[in-house]
C-alpha cells in the first residue's frame, strides 16, 4: 500500500493508530513494515502515552526530549529510539521543527524476527550515525518511488533491525575516551582530523583508537567521517543555493567528483537529483 500525504496535512493518530503530535508527509506499507517521514512542529509537547505497535524513529532534524520509562534522553540528528509495544513514553519538542523517519513493524511481521525478539523487548535510544543514513535513504524511496521501491525498503527496514541488535551488543559500556573521541568528529568532521591527532588528544595509541571505534560504531574512523559530512552536505543542499561544488569543499572533500561518488554510495542518489527531489516535495 502507497499514501502521500500533503505537507501540512494533519494526521495525529496515524492511518495504522500510532498516536502521533506530528504531520505524516509521506507513508507506504511493505512486508509488514509502514515507512512514514513525518514533521513536528517546535515547543510541541506529547504527554505520555504508549503504542500497539513496535516502532523505530530516526531523527533527521531538528531535536526534542523522550522520557521512556522515567529516564530522559535527548534526541538529535542521527538518534535512533526503539518504542516496544505498550512501553509509556512522552515527548518534548525543541525550538525549531523536527523531521524524523518512522517505521513500524506489524505484529506478523515481528513474529518473522524472533532472532531479534529480546533486542526489540527493550527500548532504546542510542546516536547512529548509519541509521540516520539509512533514515534519508527511506525517505528517498517514500518521495520518489520506482518499480524497485518496496524491496529496497524492506531492506532497509531490516538493516535499521540489525542496527538496533549491534547497538544492544555494544551497550553503554564505551569509555570515556572513545565517547570523547566521536564528540570530537561529531563537532570537527569538516576538519582535516588524522588518527594521530585523535588518539593523541585522549591519550591512547592509534591502532587501539581503530579497533575500539570499529567495534563501537561498526566503521572506520574515516567512514564515520564520510557520513557525518555526506549528512551535513545534504542538509544544505535543502535549506541552501550553494553550488554543490562549494558544497564538496565545505564539506570537506577532495573536489566535486569525489563528493558525488561518496553522495550516491551514501544516499542511493546523485547531489542534483537529491536536491530536486527534496525542493520538489
């Protein structure tokens, strides 16, 4: 099943019955998954409140407070939560309006993932560089579908499960050193920063800075890196007229040719046609 939904269309419970204070722009339902990008608007406050459904959101701008089960957690750009069914949470929303990526898995499609089945018991809210990567390429498939779309979603879908089971593998267990380590490349990540100048700066050798960030984030230092920047360029991309080649060395890349081959590994689409899709919608 395929809906769009207008900008600006008011859907505050969600044609599946997901309480929602936001906007669903775009939605579509495969395999027993239902994909929506959806839009909340700032200083907005959802009391608390729980799902039938199991849910995955992925922020993709903006920020906003969840308290789950009395702990609270500020999501950002790149948080990824994981809502259990019956599981109370409340929400509130920060200065500007927020863009996140929902996907909810319908009760016969959970039964297929009982090898996740402790891992999706339990909520969670943990930073994911990739899921945020995985976020924008969905909704790259909501807002411009082809023949290929509904598989190409389920696969996504099934690699934001697979991201959730290593995010319950590492835990919260990482020292403080290595979280230092990608604070840093979260607020740096157009900065030339080598491994050396990392490691030197928390005082561990680079060969265990590698290792130990490998295991954390599943990727290199580098790739993180890539990503972050891949994220940021794109964000510009829909609020700016900044030439994609002002883009690529603002971001950080060798040149244009490079940023383009990096974009659509990343992204599944070229810097132009990401930028007319998003202007477009």
């Amino acid at each position: 099943m395929y809906q769009q939904r207008a900008p600006g269309t008011n859907d505050a419970s969600g044609p599946w019955g997901r309480p929602s204070a936001g906007r669903r722009e775009w939605s579509r339902e495969v395999a027993g998954f239902v994909f929506a990008e959806a839009s909340y608007a700032a200083q907005a406050r959802v009391a608390r409140h729980s799902h039938e459904l199991a849910g995955l959101a992925i922020v993709l701008e903006g920020g906003y407070r969840k308290r789950i089960q009395r702990i609270d957690h500020d999501c950002r750009p790149g948080t990824m939560t994981l809502e259990p069914p019956g599981v109370s949470h409340a929400e509130s929303y920060g200065r500007v309006d927020v863009r996140a990526l929902l996907v909810e898995i319908q009760p016969r499609r959970l039964e297929m993932l009982a090898d996740y089945a402790p891992v999706l018991r339990a909520p969670m809210c943990v930073d994911d560089s990739a899921a945020r990567t995985i976020g924008r390429r969905v909704r790259h498939e909501l807002r411009a579908p082809d023949a290929a779309s509904a598989l190409v979603l389920e696969g996504l879908a099934l690699e934001l499960v697979a991201a959730v089971g290593r995010a319950a593998e590492r835990g919260d267990g990482a020292p403080v050193w290595l979280r230092r380590v990608t604070e840093r490349l979260r607020e740096e990540f157009r900065s030339d920063i080598g491994l050396s100048d990392l490691a030197a700066g928390v005082g561990v050798h680079p060969a265990h800075l590698a290792r130990a960030f490998r295991a954390r984030e599943g990727c290199s230092v580098g790739e993180f890196v890539r990503r972050l920047r891949i994220e940021w360029a794109a964000g510009q991309m829909a609020a700016t007229d900044t030439s994609l080649s002002a883009l690529a060395q603002a971001a950080g890349f060798f040149d244009q040719s490079h940023f383009t081959r990096v974009f659509a590994r990343q992204m599944g689409t070229s810097p132009a046609r990401y930028r007319l899709l998003i202007r477009r919608s």
